[in-house]
C-alpha cells in the first residue's frame, strides 16, 4: 500500500463518516452500535476497504428518506441482523477457532508421536 492508495482510504472514510452524520440521530445510534459490533466479531473483508458499511449506510439512507423509523429497516434484534449480514463471511471467530484447532492437534501429535 502506497501513500496515495492511504491518503484516498482516508477520503473515502471521511465521506462515507459524513454520510453517517447526515443520518437522523436514532439511525446514527444503530449505526455506530452496528459498527462496534461488526469490528469485533465481523469480517475479515470489512477492514478492507468499507462496502458492507455503506451498504449499511445506503439501506439507513433510504430508510429514513422513506420515513420508517431504524428499527423498522433493522428489526428489534440489531445483532441478529448484523449475524444475517455476514453469515457467509470469514470471521476473526472464525480463524481463532482455526487456530486453536490447528494447535490443539499439533501438539496432540506431539503427544501421539512421543508415545510410539
């Protein structure tokens, strides 16, 4: 990664933050709880680069231009939408079960070879 392809990400973020401040504030709320959540148990492909969270920032646009209160657009169970959202995603849980499955058996090996 070059400094021109660092300095457009910080573009792109900064406007894609702007979008979200232009949200009414119930939509901000979600979003920011929506953004937490998917940092800590979201895709792996969400730091690279901010699709899903325009599209987030997309469907949260339309929503409230069509009048309908966040919860309407996400259901009562924002974690259970966000789930619906990268279901078929690479998740960091995903690659620490990998890990630790990976070490487990390693070492069981380990464990097995010296027996023999």
């Amino acid at each position: 990664m070059n400094i021109r392809d660092i300095i457009e990400g910080k573009k792109e973020w900064r406007a894609h933050v702007a979008r979200v401040k232009a949200l009414p504030q119930d939509y901000q709320i979600v979003y920011k709880e929506i953004q937490k959540y998917l940092f800590k148990v979201g895709p792996v492909e969400l730091t690279e680069g901010n699709g899903l969270l325009s599209g987030i920032v997309d469907l949260f646009e339309e929503g409230a231009a069509s009048g309908k209160g966040v919860l309407e657009v996400t259901g009562s169970d924002v974690a259970a939408f966000c789930d619906e959202l990268i279901k078929d995603s690479k998740t960091y849980a995903d690659i620490a079960q990998e890990s630790a499955n990976q070490a487990v058996n390693k070492a069981m090996k380990k464990v097995t070879d010296k027996k023999k």
